[in-house]
C-alpha cells in the first residue's frame, strides 16, 4: 500500500523545511526561494503536476509582506492581494482533493540596517495570519506556526533564527514537534 504524500508548497521557508522523522508518510518538497503568493498561484500546475497529495502544507506570504519594509504606503494593496491569492491557493488545494495544513507566516527575524525596519511586516504579518483563520474549513486547518516561532517583541525567537526571514535548524525542529502531532491527528 502507497504511503499517503505530504507536500511541502511555498516559498524558501516551505523549501527549506526538512519534513519530521515519521515513517508512515512520503514528503516531498516543492518550496521555491523567493516566491511570492502570486508566482506560487501561476507554479501550482507545475509543482503538482502528476503528484496526488492526500496532505499539503503551505508555507507562503512573507515575500508579500517584506516589501512594506521599503513600500509602507502600499500596505492596503499588498496585504490585501496576499491574503487573496493565499485563499486562491488553499481553493485549488482542495480542488486537488487535499487537505491543507496552512501555516501562519513565521515571524521575521530582528535586522539591524539603516533600510529596513521590520515593524510595518510585523504588522502586514499579524493581520494576514489573523485572516488565515477565515479558511477553515473541513479540507483545512490552521497550524499556528507564528505562535511557536514568536518572542515577546513579535520577531523570532533567537534560539529560532538563521536570519531575518529564515530559521535555523532548531526552528524547524521545534515546528516538527508540533506537525508530527497534527499529522498523527489525521491532519
């Protein structure tokens, strides 16, 4: 009998995702660096292409919301449009006859640079993960891996970070905890 498949789908965070150490599973990773939500839309057909995943976990957003830090006046349009092309993908999920795991967008690293201020992705980050609850559904829940991954001060926790946008090792270790037991729960 065929292991069911998980999919790993989103941008460098979902590609640089190492799946958990659970045996009754086949993951495959089809995570793009640098992806934004409307590139990851025009690579669905592409990247499910002859796969049939019973499961996906979608990791996707942050490219989005990063560009507030040099746009901030472009807030309403950005997050708005990340927040719709997200729910697109979770239509065309479903549509496949998968079941989401949709991650909250991870939280942003601290940055110290003359250009960039993580405060308005912060923001842009917190409102698009407070819309992602609105997706529930039958097909689909909510992994909350912002809640996980934040400090007090709404950046990742150091222990977490690799940079300002990636995680370490330890991140996705401490993620893993959590999705092997979502996953054990039937997703």
């Amino acid at each position: 009998m065929q292991k069911p498949i998980v999919v790993f789908f989103g941008d460098s965070r979902a590609a640089d995702w190492l799946p958990p150490n659970i045996s009754q599973f086949t993951f495959i990773n089809r995570g793009v660096g640098g992806l934004m939500s409307d590139e990851a839309l025009l690579y669905f057909d592409e990247a499910f292409e002859s796969l049939q995943p019973q499961v996906v976990i979608v990791q996707i957003g942050i490219n989005d919301l990063a560009m507030l830090s040099f746009y901030p006046e472009q807030r309403v349009q950005v997050v708005t449009t990340c927040k719709y092309n997200i729910q697109q993908l979770v239509m065309k999920i479903v549509a496949l006859g998968a079941k989401v795991i949709l991650t909250t967008i991870f939280p942003v690293g601290d940055v110290e640079m003359f250009f960039y201020s993580p405060v308005e992705v912060v923001a842009a980050v917190e409102e698009v993960n407070t819309y992602l609850y609105a997706l529930v559904g039958p097909d689909v829940v909510i992994f909350d891996a912002h809640a996980i991954l934040v400090a007090d001060d709404g950046l990742t926790q150091p222990d977490y970070a690799l940079d300002m946008l990636h995680l370490n090792q330890a991140g996705y270790q401490v993620l893993n905890r959590e999705l092997a037991r979502v996953l054990a729960n039937g997703q």
